[in-house]
C-alpha cells in the first residue's frame, strides 16, 4: 500500500508532534493509519476489519518472541538499546525518567483524572496502572498491584489491580465503552477467561468499584498524540501518598523489590 506522507503527518498533529513521538509509537500510529486506508478503501464491516481470536493464535509460532513480554525486555521493531544505569537509591520518578519513559499514556491518565476531580488514590492509581508493562503484560492488574503495594494505599493499589478487569467490561452510567482497539488486540470474537467474568462479578457489589472504574474511564481516552504531559503536577501527590524507601526501589527487602530490581536490570543474564 502506498502511502501519502504529508497526509500521514498531518493526521498525526503535523511534523513537530511526529518529531517528538518514539519509534514504537510511530510505527503504531503508521499501523494504525494504513489499517484505516485499507478498509476506507475496501469498504469493510467491523468483523472483517478486526481478527478472530484463532487467527491471532494463528500468529504465534510466526514470531521470535511471545506478545506478553515487557517492553523493557523485549523490541518487536529493532534492537532494543542500552539503558543508562539506575541511582545507587533509585525512586519513583528515577523509574519514570530510565524505565518507564516516555510514559506518556499513564501521565496523561493522572493528567485526565487531575483535571476532572478524582480523588488523590484514583489520581495515583491512573499515574501507575499501566507501568508494570515495562515488564510484563498478561494479568498486568495484578502485576501492577503487587509491584506497588507496600508503597500506596490500599485504594490505590484495588483500583490498580481490577482495572483490568473492569476494562472488558463497559459502564455507560460511567462514561465507560469497550475500546475499540480489543477488537484488533483480542479479536472482534474474544471473550474474557471465567476468572475476569468471576472478578466482574464480584467488583459489582463491592464497596470500592468505584476506583478501579475510573481508572478505565481515564484510561479509555488517554491517547491524544498531541498531548503535552510531564510528571511535575504529580510530584506532590507521589510525595504524599508514595512511601519510598530509604534503601531505595528494589534494595528494602519489601515483597515486590526483587520486580523493581529486574526492571532496573533488565539486561542481566540470571
């Protein structure tokens, strides 16, 4: 398929947005716009456009690498690259700035739910919910929870953990629809596993729904390319409600130090 370059930029916000952008979020937003050409042009229904769960089963023994890997340990466009090493007392916003970054998703997140009035766990919750992708994918609500529970409240870290499974699952009375984008990353056909379906059921009658809840809703419209976001508005809140260690992230023998040391290593052999 051809391509018009210009049209491509300009779909995108114009060249100073695509010159600020990483090479795997380009390659997505090229992907993107291709796959929106081809069905313009061929008139496709939505169970045409998107795959089926078979086919992309399908895909699996086509690739050197499995699509559950961090994308700290894993590039699925190039060779990854050297990192610059960690703090000798790494914190949190050391983590943003070498291991997370440009981490432009969760920050706009936060920035969503600072600008809408949510509370300072729900903000936080938005701030982390997607980080722990660094380093693993699959059941990520959960990872993500046990990554930063001895360190946030406990809303915080429910709302973390279940806003993966909230997020099959829309709310309109909430604002919440289901993402369009699953189709293509699931399959138009997919159906959550039993255990979301039982965790879905219990989240209805439970007394915090409400924070996982919001976290799929800022998630659901946190990505804007044209979005300006920075950690800075949220460095008081991480200062009041994140417990950094002394010792520093990885190096305070809490349960989940040995997750923050592979993400600070991640180029160890063992």
């Amino acid at each position: 398929m051809e391509i018009d370059r210009r049209a491509f930029v300009a779909s995108l916000g114009g060249a100073a947005v695509v010159a600020g952008m990483d090479h795997e979020a380009k390659a997505d937003a090229l992907e993107h716009y291709m796959e929106e050409q081809l069905d313009e042009a061929q008139g496709q229904g939505q169970a045409e456009k998107y795959p089926t769960v078979a086919e992309l089963e399908a895909q699996i023994e086509t690739r050197n690498y499995r699509r559950g890997a961090g994308g700290l340990l894993v590039s699925t466009r190039g060779n990854v690259k050297k990192l610059e090493p960690m703090p000798a007392r790494p914190t949190l916003e050391d983590f943003f700035r070498l291991r997370f970054a440009p981490a432009n998703h969760v920050l706009q997140s936060a920035t969503r739910a600072m600008k809408t009035g949510m509370s300072e766990e729900v903000i936080l919750a938005c701030l982390l919910h997607d980080t722990v992708n660094s380093l693993i994918k699959p059941d990520h609500g959960w990872w993500g929870a046990q990554l930063y529970e001895p360190y946030i409240p406990e809303k915080s870290a429910f709302a973390i953990r279940y806003h993966q499974t909230l997020r099959f699952f829309p709310d309109e009375q909430a604002g919440y629809e289901y993402p369009e984008s699953y189709y293509r990353t699931f399959g138009h056909d997919y159906v959550p596993p039993q255990y979301i379906q039982d965790t879905y059921k219990m989240l209805k009658n439970h007394k915090w729904y409400m924070e996982p809840r919001l976290v799929t809703v800022n998630d659901l419209y946190a990505f804007d390319p044209n979005a300006k976001v920075s950690i800075d508005p949220f460095i008081d809140i991480i200062g009041r409600h994140f417990k950094q260690p002394k010792e520093g992230l990885g190096y305070d023998n809490s349960p989940s130090a040995h997750m923050w040391r592979t993400i600070a290593r991640p180029d160890s052999p063992l």
